[in-house]
C-alpha cells in the first residue's frame, strides 16, 4: 500500500510538471529571442558586471540596466543564441529608475518586444522571460500600481524573482512588454518590482545629455540626438567642455548622421584652422557649401573663417586666401540673399583691409535696416577714428548712445566707456566722469583697478580732486601692489597740501619698490615741505643718484631756502 502510495505521489508531480510546461503562453519562445545577457567592462578589460536586457527596437536598441553600465568603457551582448554583440553607444539613462537605453551593432534587425499599448492593473496577471529559458517563464500577479513623472507606472507584482533576472522583461498575458525588472527590496522575496517599459523606451539623448551625471558616468561612447537641432546644441556644449580627439570623433559622428547638414563640415573646418591644416579647412568649407540648402549663409562662414585666419595668423601664408577672398565670399552670401548681416560681414572685411571710409559707408547704410544697432554706431565711429575725423567719430559715439534711454541698461556699459575714453583724450574732463560715473553704476561689481586709475586722471583733469584721490584710493585697494598707483596718489597730496600724507604713501612705495627713485623722491620733497629739509635733501639725493631727472631741480630749490 505504501508503495502504491508512493508511485502516485511522483505520478502526481509529474503531471505537474507536465502542467506547466503546457501552461507556458505561446508567445514566450519567439519573445524569449529578444532577451539577452549584458557585460560590461572596465578600461582595462575586466569584467565589470551582468544583467539581464532586451531589445525595444529593430535597429538593435535594447534596455538593461543603469547600474550595469557605471563606470564601464564597453559593453557586449550574448543573444539567445550564444551570439556575442557590442554595444556601439548610449541612447539614455535614468539612475534614479535603474535604467539604460543603447544601441547593439546587429547585422540583421533585432528581435524587438513590442510594447504593451496599455498599462496592467492590479489583479492582471504578467509573466517574467529569463534569458534563453522560455520554458521556464513565471507567471506572477500585480498586486500594486503606483504612478510616476505622470505618464509611467511602478510595478510591485507577487513573484518570487529567479536569480540573474534583473533587467529582464515582463509581459503581459497578449506576450506585450509592460517593464523591466528592477532589483528585489529583500533576499528571498515573495514580491517583485518592475519599472515601466515606456519610460526605459523614452530615454533620449539631447543636446545638453553631454552635461548628464548619469551618462557621464558611463565611458561608452553616447549617440547624438537624432534632430538636427538637438545634435548642433551638442556639437556647442561639447565644444566647450570636450578634448580635441573626442570632439574630432563626435563631429566626424554629426556629418555621418547628418551628411546634407554644412554644420559639421563648418565645425570640422574650425578645428583644421585651428592647427593651421589650411588646405583642409578649404576642402571642408567647400564641402559644406556644396551640400548646404541655404547657400547664401555658408559662403557667408567661408569668408568669416577666412578673415579669422588673416587677422589672427597673418605670418602663415596660404596662397588660395586672403581678405580679397574673404570679401568675395560675403559679396557672394549677399548676391544670394540680400541679409544686413552679410552686408556688415563685409564692411568688417573692409575694415580688416583698412578700406575705412567704405566700411563706415555700410556700416551707417545698415543703420537703418533691420540690423540697426548701438555696435553699428561704435564700428563707424572707430571708421571715423582712424581717418582722424574726431568730431565724426565723437558724433557717432553720441548716436550709439543714442540708441538707449536713461536709465541706461548694462547693454550700454562699453559704449560709455569708449565716449568717456575719447573725451579725456580731447580734454573734456568732466564730461568723462560723467560717462563713467554711469558706466560704474552699470558695472561696480566688475570693475578693476585700472578703470579707477583712469577716472582719477579725468577727475585730476577736471580739478575734482577728492573725488580723484578717492578714485586713486580704490585703485590701490584693488591693486596694492602696483607702484604706479602710490607714486599717483603721492603726486596729488602734494598738489592739495596733504604732506604728511605724501610722507606717509611715499614710506609704502619705499616698501612695496625699494630699488626705484619714486619713493625717495616723494619722501624727499614731503620732508622738505614739512620743515625736515636736511632729511628731505638726504632722500632727494638718493632719488638723484637712481636717475631721478626730478630730484635735481628740487635739490637746488630746496638748497637755497
């Protein structure tokens, strides 16, 4: 009897047996074909970590886990046939959610899952797919649904997780992927938890990912966005932030991904300047034009690039430029597309040639187009300036001014400060303070020790002397190490009496230059002016045999007193 008993007891776990595998959802061998081991490995080659991943798209992306990638350099794939594929570059990350998006170099589309339409309510049952055993799919029930970032759901399903299944898909009855599996809260527990499919498929790359945390911290190369606009804004952020080789490898990526786009080639032709690689620089440009839609704006960045090289590397010859050419290429853009800013494109090129009158002809002719500007004033009056026309020029400093009203925004700051330059140097002092007296309200928190230095010499000029030893003060705040700026003030406490304070400044530019006549000379005359002649005499002689042409005069009148 006992016997009997037995032989029913393996019967009867046997049908079991035989039960679930006939229980298996149809679906599950064909989806079990999108499932797959990820690797991923450090700089040096050793093996970082594992998990489990499937592809979402037929191109071979593919989602996995974040923390698989942290830190890893490459990556590979080992399908469901034991076949290996690397992982070509990051689409996304999430490490909040644990999840990456990536793409896997295939040679034949991949065996996408397809993603669940709806989301599963709590109730539905859901089956989790290891990878390569999709006999061996488990079926569990969602116990709890919770909503995240408003359009994607949490999943806490009742299954008891197999090992080296997080990352692995979880489907719903119809074999459509509802999310990816995330690590369990505890060992050995009866409840699972799994992140929305949609949002792991909703990673994107963006044109400022480059500054992302997350992605940072993966040394697999990142895809570019896939609109052109998303993809320039890389190409800028990189350019500030990225080294040469890798910048070089993500341009060379942006022309592949975008061939009829003259950006990358402009891009490329940037950094061949940069090396001065002149024949290259021409090739890409060239190439750009040749692919670029709007014509008129690509000859318009050949002649920019071309005048950049003539200004700033003059002594490199290359026989195909020169500012002719530079202006060529601008009249061309303009030809094409009459645009104010190919127009002042070559009124600067005149400029550069020193054509002045003719580039103050355009300059004041796009006065009055839609490119009218305070910059256009200033460029003509630095026309005007260098013809020797200071009543014109000071005119169209005036009329860039002009261009705003007080109370002046920041915008004008440097206009102010170039009419306040050309007052002083015409002698007309006050008027000078007053400019920057407005520019250092614009601008008190930039403001260094030369722009003080300089309103002392207007003050001096326009007989404010407190406000110029005031002025000279703060320069020595900010620069107390600059001689120039003690010898100054000492000039003008002799000017206004104060010679116990000459004494006293003169004693710090002794300290600070012990080995220049500055000091003694100051010191000297200081004494000399306080009834402390045979003292003064003594340091006026010193400041004599330094090579002070001063002291001399001094010594003979303060001799004979």
């Amino acid at each position: 009897m006992k016997r009997i008993l037995v032989f029913f007891s393996v019967l009867f776990v046997a049908c079991l047996a035989v039960l679930n595998v006939s229980a298996q959802p149809s679906w599950a061998k064909k989806a079990s074909k999108a499932v797959f081991t990820l690797k991923t490995f450090a700089a040096d080659g050793t093996l970082l970590g594992s998990a489990t991943g499937f592809y979402v798209g037929e191109q071979g992306e593919a989602v996995a886990p974040y923390n698989a990638f942290r830190g890893a350099s490459s990556a590979v794939v080992i399908d469901s046939e034991g076949k290996e594929w690397p992982v070509t570059c990051m689409l996304g990350a999430n490490e909040t959610y644990d999840v990456a998006k990536f793409r896997v170099e295939v040679k034949k589309k991949s065996a996408a899952l397809t993603l669940s339409p709806t989301a599963v309510r709590q109730g539905d049952g859901v089956w989790l797919l290891p990878y390569r055993e999709a006999k061996k799919a488990r079926q569990g029930v969602v116990r709890k649904v919770e909503s995240f970032n408003r359009d994607y759901h949490y999943y806490t399903i009742a299954l008891a997780m197999p090992e080296n299944t997080v990352g692995a898909p979880l489907l719903s009855e119809q074999g459509q992927v509802v999310a990816i599996m995330q690590p369990q809260q505890r060992t050995n527990d009866t409840l699972s938890y799994a992140v929305d499919a949609h949002f792991a498929d909703s990673l994107r790359i963006t044109g400022l990912s480059i500054n992302d945390p997350a992605l940072k911290a993966i040394g697999i190369k990142k895809a570019l966005p896939a609109e052109l606009s998303q993809a320039l804004l890389t190409l800028y952020v990189a350019g500030q932030s990225l080294d040469s080789l890798p910048y070089v490898q993500l341009v060379d990526d942006f022309i592949v991904q975008f061939p009829t786009a003259p950006d990358g080639y402009q891009y490329r032709a940037r950094m061949a300047l940069s090396t001065a690689d002149f024949a290259t620089a021409k090739q890409y440009m060239e190439q750009a034009i040749s692919v670029a839609d709007n014509k008129a704006d690509a000859h318009y960045a050949y002649s920019r690039l071309i005048m950049d090289k003539e200004l700033y590397m003059p002594e490199k010859t290359f026989d195909p430029w020169s500012l002719d050419v530079a202006f060529d290429e601008a009249r061309q853009a303009y030809e094409l597309s009459a645009q104010p800013t190919y127009r002042h494109q070559q009124a600067q090129v005149l400029f550069a040639q020193k054509k002045y009158e003719e580039a103050c002809q355009i300059d004041l002719e796009l006065t009055q187009s839609s490119l009218r500007s305070p910059e256009l004033f200033y460029e003509a009056s630095r026309c005007r300036a260098m013809l020797g026309d200071s009543i014109g020029q000071m005119a169209l400093l005036d009329s860039a001014l002009s261009t705003f009203t007080k109370p002046y925004l920041r915008e004008a700051a440097p206009y102010l400060l170039a009419r306040a330059q050309v007052l002083l140097n015409h002698g007309r002092y006050r008027d000078a303070v007053l400019d920057m007296n407005d520019y250092e309200t614009l601008m008190r928190s930039q403001l260094n020790a030369n722009f003080y230095y300089l309103r002392h010499q207007a003050d001096l000029g326009g007989r404010l002397f407190q406000q110029a030893l005031n002025d000279i003060n703060r320069a020595i705040e900010l620069s107390p190490k600059e001689p120039l700026y003690l010898a100054e003030k000492a000039s003008l406490l002799v000017r206004v009496g104060l010679y116990d304070d000459v004494k006293e400044t003169a004693r710090q530019l002794i300290a600070l230059e012990p080995k220049q006549s500055d000091g003694y000379l100051f010191l000297g005359l200081g004494q000399c002016l306080t009834n402390e002649k045979a003292e003064g005499l003594k340091n006026l002689q010193k400041a004599r045999d330094m090579g002070d042409p001063q002291a001399e005069g001094l010594i003979e009148k303060y001799s004979k007193k």
